[in-house]
C-alpha cells in the first residue's frame, strides 16, 4: 500500500496580506490568489492526479478549482484538512467562523488532527498521486513534525505558499520525497 500526496497551502487572500489570522473564518481567495491556483494548474498539467482533497473553506476550495477542472476531477472536502484554530483567530460578520469540535488546538491537536485525516485519505487511494490542499499553519505542523523524525539534516519547510510538498505513505510510515517547490508562481 502506497500512495504518493502533493500537499499545497491555499492561494493568496486579502487577509493573507493584512497579517490577519483567519483560522476557520472563511475568507475567499483574492484577485491575486485566483492567479496562483491557475499557476498550480500550469505546474501541474503534465502530471497524472488521481484525486482532489481539499479541506471545507473556500479559499482552498478554490485553489484546488482549476486543476479540477483541467482533470476532470471532483474536488472532495475534508474537515480534518481544516487550518488550526486558535485564540488569536479574527472574527468576521462577513466572514463568519464555522463550528468545530475545539474552541482552540493546541499544535499537538493540530499535527493529530492532519495525521489522521492524511493518513485517511493515503490508504484510500493505492498506488496513485492526490493532490491536497490545506492551510499553511496545518501543513506546518504536519511536515515539522515528520521532519523531526527524519535523519536527513539537509531537508528544511520553509512555509512557502502554493509550495508543492510532496510525501509518499507506505505501510503507515510518511517518506518527505521534496518540499518547498515554488518556481512555477513565476508563470504568467
């Protein structure tokens, strides 16, 4: 049983460049944004992808979008892909914070949390590549927490946005096969 995943933060958002904290407040990509996920599809449109999962709030919704849509494949949502919650998530009438089972996770609950929905979605797709797209913190905790694990020093998460990290699940055991590919955002 082994299944290869490409895990991506979402696209950009206006709060992204306000420094606000989103959390679970489900605040829509930007203009800005909306061209990142149509460089993921570019980056991406050699590449066999065999599922989408993206978690439940939009703006990673939309920027898995175009690579659905250049596949031919149906976007699922996954709560557990959801970006951490934390006491210093903003609240917006507009942009109203969704319900979850904590008030606040602490980043052990977090690196669980993701564990299980990733490990999940591994054992249902043998032998095949998914595309995941989650939450920068999320996807910080997960990859830290494998990176402490792993013996190669020369390995290092720099959190870049719309990075393609790419991880290989294999009888149980998460393999980091390359992180922090970026150069495809300089597509126009």
């Amino acid at each position: 049983m082994s299944c290869r995943l490409i895990l991506v933060s979402h696209a950009l958002t206006q709060w992204n460049i306000e420094g606000r904290i989103q959390g679970h407040t489900d605040v829509p990509l930007n203009h800005e944004g909306e061209n990142m996920a149509q460089c993921l599809a570019k980056r991406l449109s050699h590449e066999t992808i065999h599922g989408i999962y993206t978690s439940d709030l939009k703006r990673a919704y939309q920027t898995a979008e175009p690579v659905a849509e250049q596949k031919s494949l149906s976007i699922i949502q996954e709560i557990g892909l959801r970006e951490g919650r934390s006491l210093n998530q903003e609240l917006s009438s507009a942009y109203p914070t969704l319900p979850f089972h904590k008030e606040v996770e602490t980043e052990a609950d977090l690196y669980l949390r993701m564990r299980g929905a990733l490990s999940n979605i591994a054992k249902h797709h043998d032998n095949q590549t998914i595309l995941v797209v989650s939450h920068g913190g999320a996807l910080e905790f997960f990859i830290k927490y494998l990176l402490e694990k792993d013996t190669s020093p020369s390995i290092k998460y720099q959190g870049i946005r719309m990075a393609l990290n790419r991880l290989q699940y294999k009888e149980g055991q998460w393999t980091i096969i390359h992180l922090n590919e970026n150069e495809f955002l300089n597509l126009k």
